[in-house]
C-alpha cells in the first residue's frame, strides 16, 4: 500500500547521512509512495544535495511522475539554541500537521530528537483521525563521543533517551551503533534493527567518466597530475576536524619525502582546508599533496579510481560509506578501528584496522599495502564481493519497507 512518508534531516550537505537520506527518499518514490522532504538551511563548503533531491522525477507504470516534495525548515539547525529549537518543534509539528503523513523518518541528532517529539505530540490526533503515524529514527552515528566535553555528552544522551521513548522504531546504519546506544540505556533492544546503509553499486563497481565512456585508473590521474607509476593514498572525507588528515601527515610525512613515487590525494573539501593545506606547505610536502576540492557524488567513484589505497583515519563515524564505496571500486582500506567500521574494513580480509590515533601503526599499514600488491588486491577483491549486496540502495529501502511495516503496526496497537 502507498504510504506517504515524511523523512526529516538536519543538513542537506554532501554527507554519508545524507545521501542515504536522498537515497531512501528516490528509492521509496520509485515503490510508488508520496516522499517529502524536511531540512534546515544549507551553507558553506561542504556542497549540497539540495539539487539532487528537488530535480528527482520518476514517472511510474501508470504515467503518473513522481517527485520528492521539498520543505525547508529554517529553524532546523544545527547548534544547540533553545529558542530556536522550540520555533523549530512547533514548525515540524505544524508541517506533520498539514502533510498527515504515515511515516516520520528523522535523521541524524538535531533533526531526530525535535521531529520526533513533534511526530510523537501529533499521533493522538492522527490516531482519531483514523490515520496514525508510525515514527522511526536512524543512527547515522552516535552524538556523544569521548572527543566532546562530559557535560556535552550527558546532555546528548539525555536527549537521545528522551526522544527514544518518542518513536517506534530505530534503525541502525551499524551493529555498533545499537550496542553504543544501549550501553547508554537509550531505548529499548526490541526497538533497533540494522539497515547497512545504501548506495549506488552499479555507480562503483563500474566507474565512467562525466562523458560516460568507462573511467581507467591512468586517465583519472592524468587529469589530477598523478603518474601511473604513483603510489596514491586517498582520502575522501570532509577537510574537517575529527576526520583524520592531521594524523595521515604526521604518520606519512616522512615517508612522503623519502619515496619519490608515494603521493597523497584527498578528494573533499570543508572548513579546515586553508589551516592543513598551510600546513602541507610548512612540511615542504605541496608537491607531495593533490587537492581535487569540492567534488559531486557521482563523481567520487572516478576519483577512486586513482587511488592505490584508501586510508580512512576518522575519529568517529557511524558507517563510513566511503570505506564499502572504495571496495566496490576495487580499492583496499586503511582505517581506524571506530564504530561501524570494522563490520566492513575487516583486519587483513578486506583491509587493515588500525587503532585510532596509533601514527606508527597507520604508517605501517600504509607500507605494507605499498610492499605487498598482491595482498592489496586480495583484499579489494574480498571487500568487493562483501559490499556488492549487502549496501545496495534497493536492499536498504526493501529493508526499510519491513520496518515502517513493524512501527505502524506499533502505532495502530
């Protein structure tokens, strides 16, 4: 039956979170359900996938075109604001209102912890309106983490209880993700399932070029200066803090002098651009270092096909999408040992697991996949295999079909 399913995000940047959000949005569309869309203004140099989602059409079966109904929200930001925050719950409500929706889909902290108290505030009604809502919320990655302030923390899993006991179900993109939040005592275990998060396999497995003819490992680094004959660590992340590129530089920064052929490519941009390329320029590495700046989605499975090894040093991440991304390309992982991440970067099957912040072990990572390329390809090949279903964009929405099925049927009780 069509369902009309109201998904509520924070930001529309180019994010993991948010593609997984769009994706759900066009995948629920083409199944024949009324999608719409809620989100707080979109600013800086993180991109956007605001036009993506507004510009989507499908027409279906009968002829008739769908779309995904867009509706900015904006009180819905990111900071901690409490009067804001509260114009910001009587909007949701208000919008919950007027569309009458039998799915709220909130993601992300900010958008999760308010959309679900408007949803939660509007069930009876639309329970006596003889349409009630089903409330789900996905864990893209935990808020509270040993980087923030303790009473930063205490505050963000206060909220997260709260707004737990405010919604049906919730959806973890990670086992980690449950395990994290029931440790806190946030919500019920009977309340979470996992839904890896989705994407475009095909987009990967297959790269091509914006021409469309197919990308090749020596065409994409001749566009971006790199030799064949390179050794290429690649990042591809937000120029950010907590997503490593401090770490990666203290542990190569040698090892870039010294091997004439090994050369950093980080594919991203965003607020600590200017601070680490100064920082790149103060170690006499410029040359060493190739920025490809603020690239669009479609566009990332070309760029990895430059890379020999993808090396994901992030602090913190639910499910890191780039890291099953690099392997469906065909390219080994080297990341830290958080959250999700090792449900995919397994310790030498499809990758190497680092501990966070261990320098000298991600160097030798690095050295090892450059030492052993026989390796390096087994365990791309390994990752590839795992990847190609388990984060297919079509699996996560036939799985998320299940749970909407399971929270109205909570919500009916």
């Amino acid at each position: 039956m069509p369902l009309r399913i109201l998904h509520i995000s924070t930001r529309l940047i180019l994010g993991g979170s948010q593609e997984n959000t769009v994706l759900s949005c066009e995948g629920q569309a083409r199944l024949g359900h009324d999608v719409h869309l809620a989100f707080g203004p979109i600013f800086g140099p993180e991109g956007s996938l605001f036009d993506r989602a507004s510009n989507f059409r499908w027409t279906d079966p009968k002829g008739q075109q769908r779309r995904i109904g867009m509706h900015e929200v904006p009180t819905l930001i990111r900071e901690i604001r409490p009067l804001t925050d509260l114009r910001c719950y009587y909007a949701l409500r208000t919008l919950i209102r007027d569309l009458k929706p039998d799915i709220v889909h909130t993601h992300s902290s900010k958008a999760g912890i308010l959309g679900r108290a408007a949803a939660w505030a509007e069930l009876p009604a639309a329970k006596r309106r003889g349409r009630p809502i089903g409330v789900v919320h996905t864990i893209h990655g935990p808020p509270f983490h040993k980087y923030l302030p303790s009473r930063t923390n205490r505050l963000y899993i206060a909220s997260e209880k709260f707004a737990a006991k405010r919604c049906h179900r919730i959806v973890s993109v990670a086992d980690a993700m449950t395990t994290q939040f029931l440790d806190e005592r946030i919500g019920r275990k009977e309340q979470y399932s996992t839904v890896y998060s989705g994407m475009e396999v095909d987009r990967y497995l297959k790269p091509l070029t914006p021409g469309g003819t197919p990308a090749t490992s020596d065409a994409v680094r001749e566009s971006l200066g790199l030799s064949p004959m390179d050794f290429v660590i690649g990042t591809v992340a937000r120029l950010a803090e907590l997503k490593g590129h401090d770490d990666l530089l203290d542990a190569l920064g040698d090892e870039l002098r010294t091997r004439d052929n090994w050369k950093l490519l980080w594919v991203g941009d965003g607020w600590w651009r200017d601070r680490l390329l100064k920082r790149v320029a103060e170690m006499g590495l410029t040359s060493k270092v190739v920025t490809t700046g603020l690239v669009p989605s479609e566009r990332v499975p070309e760029m990895m096909k430059a890379m020999d090894v993808l090396v994901h040093p992030s602090y913190r991440e639910g499910l890191p999408r780039t890291v099953p991304q690099a392997l469906l390309v065909g390219v080994p992982v080297v990341a830290y040992d958080v959250d999700g991440t090792g449900e995919i970067c397994v310790n030498r099957v499809t990758g190497r697991l680092i501990p966070p912040k261990d320098t000298a072990a991600l160097r030798e990572a690095v050295a090892s996949m450059y030492d052993h390329p026989d390796d390096r390809a087994a365990m791309a090949s390994r990752g590839r295999e795992l990847c190609r279903e388990r984060f297919s964009a079509e699996t996560m929405v036939t799985e998320l079909e299940k749970v909407y099925e399971q929270a109205l049927a909570m919500a009916r009780a």
